[in-house]
C-alpha cells in the first residue's frame, strides 16, 4: 500500500456528440463538466478534502499541490485536463455550514478538440495499464459490474450506450410534480428587493445581488444524467456541471485557466426572451434595443467588469477585456456578457495557480455586489438563507496548473432522490423594480426546470 498518487492516461477514441460528452458517459453519480463538444466526467472517488471558511480556497490548493507534487504521473498526451485531475465545488460564502471540496476520482475521460483520453488514478501499488484501465472504466459503465468484459476496447466501449437507460423529461413527475417557495415566499422576496434598493439608496453600496430559492418534489425521482444531457445539449454556449448533487449549466466562467492565459467571461444585465415575444423586429433587434440600450443594465455590467479587471489585474502582466460588451444570446434569456484575458504574471517565482486566483476573484460583483463586505453583509440578512455551492465556484483543475472554473449558475442542489432545491439570483441595483427582478428570477429558474421536466 502506498500514498503516492500514480496516474495513467491513454488516447480513446470516442466521438462526442452534439451536445457534447457521449451520452453513455453520463451517469447519475457521474462528476461532469462539458461545453459544446468538449467536456471531462469522473468516475468514483479515490480521494476527497473538505474545507470551510475565509481559507477554503487556499487550504484546497495547498492540499492539491502536496497530493500532485510527488505524484507518478505517465501522461504522453500533456493536454489540459489529462494526468492527475480533481473537480471541486466551493461555497459561496465563507460563513456557510457547506463544506467546499475537491474530489479526486479513479478514473477520467476527457474529450478535447477531437482528441479523447482515459486516465487512471489509483494511490495503491496496483500496475497501471492501458488495458486495466479501459477495465476499470467497463467496471463503471456495464450494469454487470464490468464481469463481462475483461480487457473492452474502444470500440467495446461504444456498445455500453445501449446500456444505459434514459428517462424522457415528459416522463419524469407525470404531472405530480410540486414547486414551493422556499426561505422565502415571493412577496417577501420582493419586500428583500425593496429593501435592497432603499440601502442602494443611503449610498451605502452600488449594487446588490439577492438570490432566492424554490423546491421541486418528483415523486417519480429525480434523473440527474438526463437532467446533466439535457442541459448539455440545450445550452450549448454554458458550461455543464455535475459536482456531488450540484448540477447546472452557467453561462458565466469566473476563471480559466491554460498555462500562463487567463480568461472570464463576465455577466450582467438580463432580459428574458419571452418578453420579445409580439414585439416589433426580430428577436436580437428587441434586445439590443431594451437590454444594451438600458442605462440601468449596462451600469450593472459596468460594475461587475470594474470588479473583476480590479481583482485580476495584481495576477496580470497583461490584460484585454471589450470595450463593449456584447449580447450572449441563450434559450431562455439574453445577457450582456464581456470577455476578459490576461496574461499571469509570476508572483515570487510562480504562476499563480487556479485556487489562489479564485481566493483574490470570488465573490465579484456579478454574484455579490459592490462594495463587497457591505453587500456580502446585506445578502446574509436579507436572503434568510445559506446559498451553499450556489454562486460559489464549481470547475476541475489539473497537476500543472490549467483548470475551468465556472461560477455555479442556472443550477440545483439535488437533496434526496424525489426533492431539488433550485437557485436563480438578480442584480439589484437603484432602479429596480421588485416584480420584474421576481420575473427574471423565474428565466432563470427555467434551464433546471425544463431539465426536470417542469413547465412553468
């Protein structure tokens, strides 16, 4: 028995589909991340470290860097997201009970530009082959337990598709599904707007994000693959994840990182496409005319660009982000989005890593508001609630320094077998209106709600 991590990773070929990750691939107990045809899933768990509080970040990266520093790691392919990898979901709050964690698992399958790879991670003294692992990967994949084929090759894997059951999205609840207001009720949510615009007011801060949650019981049961397919195939332009029972698809990446290149891509300002529906002019003339002709939705967008550019840029050599921003067009709602990139900068001999730019970014203005401590303060006494994962970042990184962290968005909480606690957020800023954040809250809603098969 040893304590030294040792992985493996060798070439696949698996087509990815449309929506991204092989539909085989996704399981329930599956840890996912995927974007268009691109994506990692995780089987099992080898490994796992919690953490809470104001150095949760920190205390994960140091954690990860002892765990990879004298790792054996066979690796001939040297691509993002190949060799030792860990998915991770952390709490947005450095007062939550929610433990933040990474998690190592046995096995890996990435897709990547067309290019496909197993990896195999053990912390035992068992031989790592090509052949054990495309086994060990049939272990997780054949509802025989893996019994019936003993070394699979690629094209064996393929024929696990068939396997795996899938559940329609009509099927689920048939028609007994509930959905209840959860800390809050809808009018005392809009009382939380109300009174977070009277602090706006005072001067106190500029912007407030407040989030509320509701709660979807399915006593026919909850089907996070399906849920986890769905929401990779209809919001391609999101970033799909499955962390422990979080499940989403956001549209915004708080970091990502490859080699020394750093990217963002920063949300705010939204409209719901329904509300284009009837109007004069095509759908994208109707939002660019509302949405990016909104004084008050580029101020919001303003803000959270100032916030992330001010925190990036001690990590930076060099920085570009848009002058203007431009409209993200997804299938419930259209945002204003920016892109940032930078160049990292070494810090005392280092690149800084993807945790450590996480602790210096986390929480923006995007998902908290600004000033920072005075809206982070505002959120813990209006909301009535512990956000957990929810806003917090969830995402992978590797052993040399690459990872995707998005911020966990348009998502859910997965509580029991039959009940999901789902989470959508506002910018509340001075010329808020309390209904409509409410009806925007609802858009939002809408990806985790169509996924289960709710029609609201």
């Amino acid at each position: 028995m040893t304590s030294t991590l040792r992985t493996l990773t060798v070439p696949l070929d698996v087509d990815s589909s449309s929506g991204g990750l092989p539909s085989f691939l996704v399981r329930d107990d599956v840890l996912c991340w995927s974007r268009r045809e691109n994506g990692l899933v995780g089987f099992g768990e080898l490994a796992r470290f919690t953490a809470s509080g104001p150095d949760r970040f920190l205390e994960a990266d140091i954690w990860w860097r002892h765990l990879v520093l004298e790792a054996a790691i066979t690796d001939p392919l040297e691509l993002p997201g190949t060799g030792p990898l860990a998915f991770g979901s952390f709490a947005f709050s450095k007062t939550s009970a929610f433990e933040s964690r990474l998690i190592l698992p046995e096995i890996v399958v990435g897709i990547r530009d067309g290019r496909s790879w197993l990896t195999q991670l053990t912390l035992d003294d068992v031989e790592l082959t090509g052949a054990g692992a495309l086994a060990a990967l049939a272990v997780w994949l054949s509802p025989s337990g893996g019994s019936d084929v003993a070394h699979p090759t690629d094209s064996q894997l393929l024929s696990f598709s068939g396997l795996i059951a899938t559940t329609t999205a009509s099927q689920l609840g048939d028609g007994k599904v509930t959905l209840e207001s959860g800390s809050l009720s809808e009018t005392d949510w809009k009382q939380a707007v109300a009174d977070g615009v009277a602090e706006i007011r005072t001067g106190k801060l500029e912007k407030l994000v407040l989030a509320r949650d509701v709660v979807a019981t399915l006593p026919d049961g909850v089907n996070a693959a399906q849920v986890l397919r769905q929401l990779a195939s209809r919001y391609r332009e999101c970033w799909t994840y499955g962390v422990d029972g979080l499940v989403g698809a956001t549209p915004e990446m708080l970091i990502q990182v490859e080699g020394r290149t750093a990217q963002a891509r920063v949300l705010a300002g939204t409209l719901d496409r329904r509300d284009a529906e009837g109007m004069a002019g095509s759908p994208m003339e109707y939002a660019e005319r509302v949405l990016a002709g909104s004084e008050k939705q580029r101020h919001e967008h303003e803000i959270a660009i100032q916030s992330l550019t001010t925190q990036l840029a001690p990590f930076s050599e060099a920085m570009n982000a848009h002058s203007e921003p431009f409209i993200l067009e997804l299938p419930n709602v259209w945002h204003l989005a920016s892109d940032v990139k930078a160049e990292l900068a070494d810090i005392e001999g280092h690149v800084p890593t993807c945790l450590a730019l996480i602790n210096a970014l986390h929480p923006t203005a995007a998902v908290c508001g600004t000033p920072t401590l005075v809206a982070g303060e505002l959120i813990r006494e209006l909301e009535h609630m512990d956000r957990g994962p929810y806003a917090g970042p969830v995402g992978w990184l590797d052993a040399t320094g690459n990872g995707e962290w998005g911020i966990a968005l348009r998502g859910a909480i997965i509580e029991s077998p039959t009940t999901v606690r789902l989470y959508a957020g506002c910018g509340i800023v001075e010329g808020s209106v309390p209904e409509a954040e409410l009806a925007e809250t609802w858009a939002k809603f809408r990806p985790m709600l169509e996924s289960l098969g709710i029609n609201r």
